[in-house]
C-alpha cells in the first residue's frame, strides 16, 4: 500500500521564471475544470510543499483512463523553486550521471551490487546541487575529461530531474500521452516525467 504520484519537470525554467509559470499553469488548469483553487494536504506528500489544489469537475480529461467510479484523484502540488527531484520511492540521490562534453558515465549506486550511493563518488554532484539550489550556479568536475561542467548539464539516471518548477498529481490516473504533452508545449520548454511511491 501507499500513495503514489505522477510528476511533471520543468527542467528549463529559470528561478525567476518559475513562479509566474507556475500562475499561468495553474490559472490554466484551473479555466479546464482540471484542478479547483481550493487546497488541501489530505493524501499529498511532496517534500517541498504542504498543500496542493483539488481536482476539478474535468479531471478525467487529464488522465489515460477514467473508467473507475470510484476513483478520487488527490491533490496537484505545484512545487517552484530550484531542487532535485526523485522519482521511485524513498531515494534521494541519482544512481548515474553522464558527462555532456565526453560522455563519461560515474556510477554512483552500483546495482545491483550496492543500493546505496558511494558518498564519495555523490558529495561532488550533491556539493553542485546545493550551489545551484542556492545561488542558481553549481557544477561538478568530471573524472573523464577535467571539464567543469554545470550540475543542470549533467544526464542524471532516470528518475532524477533538476528543475525550478514541478507538478506533483497525487493519487491520480496515470496521465494521458495528449495531456503531458499539452501540458509541455504550454510550459514552453522541455519537460521530465516521473513516477513514484510514498
């Protein structure tokens, strides 16, 4: 058992960008009768933020399957601010990255022999992360080729995202190939999906 979530990235808007964005997306989603303005925190989990807003009356327009009666989508967190973000279940650290310049790869958990992250191999990209989170420039030396390259260059494994601005669907359907796409094409840049359990 458990909550679960769909999750939507921007992983090019800028810090400042982000809280209009995220106005204009949600003033959207709203106008579709996807998300009403009114709040709750009941069955949402999102580290960042401690309420979302409800569905609306038009929520199975979003979704791949609607079919069920009884399904009660949960709260849409809308999560502005530069972090990292995890998909899966209880992780919080990449298990790879891939260098942009000469595509080296660093492994940083080494399935399937270890589930954990070498704390080593992650200070460098976690130190990166921070700087990034707090002064919106970080980067990380790759053991490749020398290069210093920004952290949000980087090719994390799958399931971690950077980004300034995200949308938590909890307890939802999974999402329409039509809806995420909609939904990117308004945010304006390039979008990255993940799914996960509370």
């Amino acid at each position: 058992m458990g909550d679960f979530f769909e999750r939507i990235v921007d992983v090019e808007v800028t810090g400042e960008e982000a809280g209009p964005l995220a106005e204009r997306m949600v003033d959207w989603m709203v106008a579709e009768g996807l998300i009403t303005r009114e709040m709750s925190r009941d069955g949402m989990y999102s580290l960042q933020v401690d309420d979302g807003y409800e569905a609306g009356p038009n929520w199975e327009r979003a979704v791949a399957d609607s079919s069920d009666p009884s399904w009660i989508p949960g709260p849409v967190a809308v999560i502005v601010g530069r972090d990292y973000h995890v998909g899966g279940q209880g992780a919080s650290e990449a298990d790879s990255a891939t260098c942009p310049r000469c595509e080296t790869r660093t492994v940083i958990i080494d399935y399937p022999e270890e589930f954990e992250a070498d704390e080593e191999v992650w200070q460098a990209f976690s130190d990166g992360i921070d700087a990034w989170k707090e002064t919106s420039e970080g980067s990380v030396v790759c053991s490749g080729c020398g290069a210093s390259v920004p952290v949000t260059e980087w090719q994390f494994g799958s399931g971690f995202d950077l980004g300034a601005l995200a949308f938590d669907f909890w307890g939802w359907p999974p999402l329409s190939v039509g809806f995420c796409a909609e939904f990117s094409k308004r945010l304006g840049h390039r979008t990255e999906a993940q799914m996960g359990k509370f």
